[in-house]
C-alpha cells in the first residue's frame, strides 16, 4: 500500500507547529498503524531527517501509551481498538491520512505527535488510590466482594488512562478518564474509606487542571478502546453530588 | 462549601439541569395554557384574567423562573468560554462519530431562543412590536388575549419566526432533556431516555406550532371577523 500522511510536526511545547507531508510506500496492509509510522521514520532517517516522534510502549492495546488524532478520530476509524492495535487493511490504498497530537490545553504538545498526560498523572495522586496498611501481602478472598461490585469495578478499571477521552470530546473534557477511575474503587470494599474524598479531591483537581465540561455528546464512549461507557459519568456525578451533601 | 460545589464542574451540570427542568416546566405549562385557544375565546381570555388576578402566584413564579433562566444562561456562557479554552488549537481535520447535531449546537440554538423569547415578551407580554393588538378588550372588558394572538398570528413575518423559533427549541430541547437525566446521575438507559428527550421536544414543537399554523390555515378567526383596521 501506498499512503499520503499529513502528519503534525512541531518542535517542542513553545513552537509553531506544521503539517508535514510524507509519503509512506510499500506499507503491509498487515502492519499496525505505528509499525506504518516505523517504517516512515526509518525512511526519514535514512534522508537525514528528524523521526516523527509518538508515544507507544507494550503495542498489545493494555497500556494506554500510544494516542494520535487519526482523519479526526482519536485512535483511528476502529471502535474499541487502540492506534497499536489499528491495522493499515482498514485504509485504502492511496489515501489521504491526517495525523495530528491530542488536542486539548491540559495535555500540551511536547514533540510533533507526543503531549504530556501528566495532568491524568495528577488527577490519580489527588485520590485514585486506597491507602492500606503495609505489611505482608493480605490474603486471598480475605475481603468478600460481590460478583457484581466486581464485575462493575472490572468495566471501569478497563480504562487505560489514554486520554483519547479527552481527545474526542468536543470540550476537551477529562470526565470519563475520572469518572472510571472514581466508580472503579468506589465500586470495591477497599474504596470505601476514602470514597467521597476521592471524588471530590479527583474533580477538584481536574477543573484545576484546565480540562472542559462535559455537554452530554458522548464522543468520549464512541472512541474509548476500552469502550467504558457514558454511565460511569452519571455515576460520577451521582457520587459527586453525595459527598458534597453528607459533607 | 456549596458555593465550591456549584462552582465546580460537575457542580455546574447540576445547576444547568436543574435550571433547565424548571423551564421545560415553564415552557410545558405555557404550552398547555395556550392551547386553550382552541377551546375559544371564552375559556382563553378567562385563563389568563386568572392568571393575572393571581398575584401570590403570579410573581414568585416569575422570579424563579427569572433566576433559573439567568443561571441558564450565565453558566452556559461560563462553561462554553471554558471549553473554548481548553482546546486553545483545534483539530486541523476534525471528525464527528456520535455526538448529534443538537448537541454541537446548545449554545447557537440557546442563544438564539434568547432573542426570540425577547421578541416574544415585547410582542406579547410588553405590547411594544404590536401596539395595536395589544390593548384589544373583550366583550366582558377583558384584555382580548384571543383576538391579540390570531391577530398578531396573521401576519406571516411574525408567525413564520414563531414556527421557526419552535424548532429551534425542539433541538435544544431533544438534547437537553435526555442530557439532563445523564447530568443528574439518572441515566439508566440511554437510548430510552434519548428518544423519551425527542419525543417530548417533538410534542412541544407540534403544540406551539399548531396556533400559528392554524392561523394560517383559517381555522382560528378572531371574533367579529377580527379586523382592526
């Protein structure tokens, strides 16, 4: 396969960015998308040009490392799959492909496609967590939890924390990432202890940290790979107002 | 601490949901109240002679509504400068996979029935744009509200900007009633309460829209002919 990428370049946080046009040749329709940028970047090296930089790490959809804005579509036209699991047989042979960095000012570009999600990073310090007390490795099955709490807590601890989320909605809005993560533990017997100041130090600090609001579009459960559903946002919003009352 | 509440993100769905139920309230009631247009001038005049020998109950409706209607607005306009900002660079080649066109156009559409329920007050409430229907009375002395509406209603400017402000407002409706059960943490099923928000905004379309229409269509005649010329 032959394809025509526009892709983002810009050279740090501070600089203007651009669209650079590459032409990638003898693709694998079999390759991952990233593989397909690989090979782009061992030509660009090739020519004594600077490599496209991106983030990636395991290439197996579990981390939450690779992102990209693939024809406007974070991770690409495939539903519930990540850009490392995206397969070029789902383009056409010599189409036009615009790849841009995640938009949104809480996650500035730091090189061409890669942005800093460290505003995620901070939102789990402020309470995405369940403080136990150290010592040796508790018990199998010493604390029951329902097959139900468990299986809720599994759906949302899906979310790999990519941020594509963010990157859909049309807001920039952070709240589904939260939301899983807030319904997660409070979902499970050891988030008990901390559950409404979980939520509230969570959403503090993600308003701090110049995410959008959320509108009800829903973009956000249309790329999630992990397909986490919009549900877990009213059920965010239903813990949130609760801590708030019995405060 | 409630401040803090409201102030926050979440906070604030709360507060546009909230605002936003008292209106679709408002704009159901206002509805129905109307409709009594096809029963005659009779029972319409008298409705709202009711209304207004109602004071007690008249007013505080009116100040809540008229708080729950700046809150509306205000923290809609809040919160789309704060989302403008937190995409200060937008996509180059932006897609869209499933938000609805009602929902990427609430604040257009809002904005837009602002000005129209302007218009409205002015037409209706302030007999200010239509002076001469405005001070009609009735034969029981009265003010004509009957006569006022058909007569306003005649005139095509002015009822094709009802009809097409109704539709606006079913937009803004279809996706503001299903985002509210969402925003309030009641969203068991989605795509029920997504039609259930359709439905309802299509049911206020239609109600609204059936007095000019049948204006239009002759089939409201003000009283004695209705002319005032």
């Amino acid at each position: 396969m032959n394809l025509k990428l526009r892709i983002w370049r810009q050279k740090n946080s501070g600089a203007k960015g651009y669209f650079q046009k590459v032409d990638a040749k003898g693709i694998s329709p079999d390759m991952s998308f990233l593989e397909m940028l690989d090979v782009v970047n061992e030509e660009l090296l090739a020519k004594g040009e600077e490599p496209v930089i991106f983030d990636h790490d395991c290439r197996e959809g579990i981390c939450g490392a690779c992102s990209l804005v693939i024809n406007g579509v974070a991770h690409g036209p495939e539903r519930g799959t990540t850009t490392c699991q995206l397969h070029m047989r789902h383009f056409k042979d010599g189409q036009i492909i615009v790849i841009e960095p995640w938009r949104a000012s809480a996650f500035p570009v730091l090189k061409d496609l890669a942005v800093d999600r460290g505003a995620f990073d901070r939102i789990i310090q402020a309470g995405g967590f369940v403080s136990v007390g150290a010592g040796g490795a508790p018990d199998g099955n010493a604390i029951p939890v329902s097959k139900n709490s468990a299986e809720l807590a599994m759906d949302a601890a899906a979310c790999i924390g990519c941020g594509a989320c963010v990157a859909a909605c049309k807001n920039a809005s952070a709240m589904l990432f939260v939301a899983a993560k807030v319904s997660h533990l409070a979902a499970l017997p050891q988030g008990q202890v901390e559950r409404a100041a979980r939520v509230e130090r969570m959403v503090a600090q993600m308003d701090q940290e110049g995410f959008g609001n959320c509108t009800n579009q829903f973009e956000c459960q249309a790329v999630c790979p992990k397909e986490i559903g919009v549900w877990f946002i009213a059920k965010m919003n239903k813990e949130y107002l609760k801590a708030k009352i019995c405060q | 601490m409630c401040l803090k509440f409201l102030k926050s993100s979440v906070g604030r769905k709360y507060l546009m949901a909230v605002t936003g139920v008292f209106l679709l309230g408002f704009v159901v009631a206002h509805m129905l109240g109307n409709l009594q247009i096809f029963l005659g001038p009779e029972a319409l005049n008298s409705y709202a002679e009711h209304l207004q020998n109602l004071p007690a109950l008249l007013w505080p409706a009116r100040a809540v509504l008229l708080g729950a209607f700046i809150l509306h607005v205000g923290v809609s306009i809040s919160l789309a400068i704060e989302n403008r900002r937190a995409r200060s660079i937008p996509y180059a080649c932006g897609a869209t996979v499933e938000a609805s066109y009602a929902s990427r156009t609430m604040v257009m559409s809002g904005l837009i029935i602002l000005a129209f329920l302007i218009y409205h007050l002015l037409n209706f409430t302030f007999g200010v744009t239509h002076p001469r229907f405005f001070h009609l009375v009735d034969a029981k002395g009265r003010h004509d509200v009957y006569s006022m509406v058909i007569l306003s209603f005649r005139e095509l400017p002015v009822s094709g900007a009802y009809v097409a402000a109704m539709g606006l407002l079913c937009l803004h409706l279809s996706h503001g009633i299903s985002g509210l059960f969402q925003s309030l943490g009641l969203a068991g099923a989605m795509p029920a309460l997504k039609r259930a928000g359709a439905v309802i905004a299509l049911v206020i379309f239609a109600g609204n829209s059936s007095i000019p229409l049948a204006v239009w269509l002759g089939w409201l005649k003000a009283v004695g002919g209705g002319s005032v010329e």
